[in-house]
C-alpha cells in the first residue's frame, strides 16, 4: 500500500510540474474542447479535440467562448473565455467534408499528430502563417492541398506533408528550427521551397525524396551556407537565391 501511495503522490508531482488537463471536456457552440493548464507559467489553454464533421469550412478564432459541460451549454449559462492553442490527435483524420481551414490572423498554434491526415478534399489553410508547429503525419495525404504559407513556423515533424501530390508552393520563415524525415517526401513533382531563414535549420534525411524537379530558393547571403550544410547538401544542386 505504500507503494501504491508513492507512485500516486509522485504521479500527482509529475502532473503538477508538467501541466495537465484542467477540465477533460468542454463546450461551444461549434467544438468540443479541453482546457489545459501549466503550472510553471500559470497559463490555461484550450485545446480543440472534436469538430463538427459535417461541415467544409473552419474559422478557428483565438477566443473561444465555452461553457463547462454540455448541460449548461444547452442552457447558455456560465459561459468562459478561452484562448485557442492547440488542435488536437486526429481531430480531422480522413474527413472527407473539409475544404478550407481558417486561422484567426492574432493567434499562435500548434497543430498535433495526424491532425489532418487524409483529408482528401481540404484544399486550403488560410492564415497558416500563425502556426508554430507541425506535428507527425498531421497534412500527410492532403492530396488537394496546393501550396502552404508557413511564414511563423519552428518545427515541422515527419512526414507533416508526405504524399501532398499537389502540393507546389511552400513559404517557411526565417523562425523555422527544425525539419523532421520525409516532412515533404512525394509532393509535387515540380514543388518549390521558399526559406528565408539565414542560418540553414536541422533537417533529417529524405525530406524531399521523391520530388524530381525540387526547387529551394534561400537568402542570396546564405546560398552556400545551405549548400554545404549537413541534410541540405543533399540538395545543392537544387538551391537558388531568393529573386529580389
């Protein structure tokens, strides 16, 4: 039994330190949500775990108004305001509906694992250039999706776009840190990578493997930069400068 109480109390340190769900569901008038909250800064959140299938059009607002549990959702009252910072696992994994995903244009997001993976028929993410991070698979199959602005973007993970065929025009800032494998294996044939990034960022193996007629525009100042630098120098044959 002590042991049993240890490992609750170290469990409960854990969740403490690291931050956990505050309430595990709550609700709008258009998403089920979580509200989540970290104990080192203090700070709620709220996560957006459920949509709204039927529809083909998403605004995602900063603030949302919420309501904590469906019964007074129903009734309107004790409504709360959160701010939207995560759209959560699989939340539109293989949607057929979804065409276009709106992002209020104040806001900073990340987009978890699978997010929208197989989503066959979206074909557009307007204001993508408030997301900071891109999980695993999240766009993988988006095989409408045609171009991308990732203007705010740190981290994009593996396989993020894998298998975008359509995909030909991707915009990532000078914010980007990190690229995981294979991030844009099998886009486009002919897909262009715009990076205005002045130091090259770590990218791992094959992130563009299976593009035949690759373009990656760079700073005029940092061409031989990304040329000579490890993962990129796979490329150098197909990094330009950015035109004026």
């Amino acid at each position: 039994m002590k042991r049993i109480a240890l490992i609750l109390i170290l469990l409960l340190c854990v969740c403490f330190f690291a931050g956990c769900d505050y309430e595990p569901t709550v609700f709008s008038d258009e998403f089920e949500m979580s509200v989540f909250y970290a104990a080192t800064s203090k700070e709620y959140w709220l996560t957006i775990t459920h949509f709204n299938e039927e529809k083909e059009n998403y605004f995602i607002p900063k603030n949302k108004e919420y309501y904590p549990n469906e019964r007074k959702y129903q009734k309107k009252i004790d409504s709360r305001i959160g701010e939207i910072k995560v759209l959560d696992d699989f939340l539109c994994y293989s949607n057929q509906n979804v065409k276009s995903i709106t992002f209020d244009n104040e806001m900073r997001i990340g987009i978890e694992y699978s997010c929208f993976m197989n989503c066959r028929n979206l074909t557009e993410v307007k204001n993508a250039a408030v997301i900071h991070s891109i999980s695993d698979w999240a766009f993988m199959n988006c095989v409408n999706l045609t171009a991308i602005n990732l203007d705010g973007i740190e981290d994009i993970s593996k396989l993020a776009f894998s298998g975008c065929v359509k995909l030909k025009q991707v915009f990532i800032g000078e914010k980007i840190k990190y690229i995981g494998y294979n991030a844009f294996a099998n886009c486009n044939e002919e897909l262009s990578v715009t990076v205005t990034a002045t130091e090259p960022p770590e990218i791992k193996y094959g992130v563009f493997d299976g593009i035949e007629h690759l373009t990656i525009k760079v700073p005029a100042d940092s061409m031989e930069s990304y040329k000579n630098a490890e993962g990129w120098n796979e490329y150098s044959d197909k990094i330009i400068k950015i035109a004026q």
